[in-house]
C-alpha cells in the first residue's frame, strides 16, 4: 500500500489522541482536540518535519522503529499497530519475535509517573522507551541505535556509567542478565534480531562467552542502587522491576525514600534534566 495511505492513517490517528491523554498539557487554544504534529514528533523521538513529510506523502519507506515509535505514540491496538506497518510496506513483527508493543495501559503507567524514572524494556532488554526523569538519571538515550539500546550490551560492554557496582553485584546482575537472555532464546528461537545480539556478544565479550557456555543461572532481585550523577552527584534509589503479564515486557523503576536527600537529589536532577532535553 501507498505512504499516502500511511500519512493518511497518521493523521486520522493523530486527531483522535488528545493531549491529555498522551501526558501532554493542552495549553492555550487549539484548532483540533488530538495531537499536533510537534506533539506526536516529541512523543515518538523523531522530527516535526519527518512527521509532516509522512503525513504528506513525501517520506517513503518508514524505518520499522519509527513505525513501532509512531504506535507507541499514537497508542494504537495490536490490530491498528499490524496495519500501520503493512501501509508502511512491511510486515508487522511476528508472534515468534520478542514483543515491543507497549500496551495502551502501560502507556498510561508511564504518563502518569512524570515525577518518577521509569524505563520500559523488551524481554531481551533491549530499551523501548523511558520517561524524561529516567533520561535525566542515567543519560538521555535518544542517541542510542542498535545494540547501543540493550541492556546486556551496555552492561557486557562497559557502556553503562553511571550506576555504581561492587564487583560481587556486577557478577550477580551478569549471571542474571545472561539467564534471561538463554532463556528468550527458548521462548523465541526464530527471532533473527536476538540471534544476532547473541552471536555479536560472544564476539565482543569474553565474559558473556564464559557464562553463556557455562549455563549460568541467576534471577533479579529488588536493589537499592547508586547512581553516581554528573550534575547532583550520588544518589542511592530502589531499582525494581516489574513484568507485564501476557506481553513479556519489563519495567524498570527508580524510587527514592521520601523526605531523604536522596529524594531531593532525585527532584532536582529530574527538573534539571528535563530542562536540558527540552532546551
């Protein structure tokens, strides 16, 4: 089928998301009750131009991720999300490949926590979309493509920063991280995309290798983690991960005590982060 098409269905669903909705505030007078193209750019992670150009049929052949990103924001069904995808002229990802479709009522999990760091992941932990808090604690990452995305690549490859780790608690978050991935490769054995990040791991990193090949067992456990932060410093938060039943998603949350100064830190980086992503 034709962008045309696309950009049609774009704009229709567009129209129909208000911006309360979608954790927006509305603001002033508006000329149409849904979103506007700026607004669905900012929730998507691509550009206003990029929009207008998809909506006018002047953009062709849409990426996977940008379409996956455009149902996200347009927090489309399972059934509109497959048929955004056919009118951008692939095929919607298969019930043999790991999940990434964020249900619309952890859409609203997520619109509703905008004081609290909160990430969502894939079963293969590969990132799907975190909040502006979460950006602001552990690095914003819309620069972030491939790989670059997953957590066991980030972690094996010594690409996470910020998180302060004994080397007791980095074997243990290893042995876990590397049970879950052996144990997405039963559930999805045909996903070619988490073939890949299995092969190029055991490329990259001896140690992945090492625990692969040695069928490590490990299980995640609720963690009181330090963020060593570039602007505010240290700050100690509980870190838990919640599953999504029936979606195989993960996510992932940042809590701070309240009334410590850890809880201040946390306030005050989240306004100073989201100050420096939207500026």
């Amino acid at each position: 089928m034709g962008t045309t098409e696309f950009g049609q269905a774009v704009h229709r669903w567009r129209d129909r998301v208000s911006p309360e909705a979608a954790g927006l505030s509305a603001g002033g007078q508006r000329r149409v009750p849904g979103l506007r193209r700026e607004e669905l750019a900012q929730l998507a992670g691509i550009s206003a131009d990029y929009v207008t150009r998809l909506e006018q049929g002047r953009a062709t052949n849409p990426s996977a991720q940008v379409i996956e990103a455009l149902a996200r924001a347009l927090r489309l069904s399972a059934a509109e999300r497959a048929h955004l995808f056919r009118l951008g002229g692939l095929q919607p990802p298969r019930p043999e490949s790991v999940p990434s479709h964020l249900t619309p009522s952890v859409q609203r999990l997520l619109d509703r926590l905008t004081g609290t760091p909160v990430a969502v992941f894939d079963a293969a932990w590969t990132l799907l979309v975190a909040n502006p808090p979460y950006a602001a604690l552990m690095g914003d990452p819309a620069g972030w493509n491939g790989h670059e995305r997953n957590g066991v690549w980030r972690n094996f490859l010594g690409l996470n920063d910020r998180a302060r780790l004994t080397p007791e608690s980095r074997h243990a978050l290893q042995a876990a991280l590397v049970a879950d991935l052996r144990a997405v490769t039963a559930r999805y054995p045909a996903d070619q995309r988490l073939k890949r990040l299995v092969a190029d791991l055991r490329a990259r990193s001896d140690r992945f290798t090492e625990l692969w090949e040695t069928g490590v067992t490990g299980h995640h456990e609720a963690a009181r983690k330090t963020i060593d932060h570039p602007h505010v410093g240290a700050v100690t938060l509980d870190c838990d991960v919640l599953s999504v039943a029936g979606s195989d998603l993960r996510i992932m949350v940042y809590t701070a005590e309240p009334g410590t100064e850890d809880a201040e830190r946390l306030e005050l980086l989240t306004v100073l982060g989201t100050q420096s992503l939207v500026g």
